[in-house]
C-alpha cells in the first residue's frame, strides 16, 4: 500500500506506534519508501517524518468526494 499511495500521490489515515509505545492517529503523504521505513509528509506535525514501516498499525487511504458541477 504504502509504494502503491506514493505512485498515485495518495493520502493515507495511519495509525501508528512510537518508539515509546504511544498510539497516534497521522494523517500522511508518503514520498519515500525504503527496506525499513519510509519517508511521509505527516499532517499531524506539519513536517517531512520517518516512519519505520514494522510500527505501522493501520493504513487507510483517504477517499475524497468529487462534487460535481452542472
């Protein structure tokens, strides 16, 4: 999921597990994916993060509705 999001410039609603053992729900756009952990633009913090991949939780991308125009 996380190669397939930065193929197709897509945000995804993570769920994630820090190093101290806290939860957190980012909202990211993943630039970079390495062996272990990838590179997102984190929408909590407003900031380009490093994320080791084993401590994701959860991936869920985020679905944006169109509305269309007449």
């Amino acid at each position: 999921m996380l190669i397939k999001s930065v193929e197709h410039n897509q945000v995804l609603d993570m769920m994630y597990l820090s190093k101290s053992g806290q939860v957190s729900k980012r909202r990211v756009r993943v630039l970079l994916v390495g062996d272990v952990s990838f590179r997102a633009y984190c929408y909590l913090r407003g900031s380009k993060r490093t994320f080791t991949i084993d401590n994701v939780l959860a991936l869920v991308p985020v679905i944006t509705k169109e509305s269309m125009v007449i």
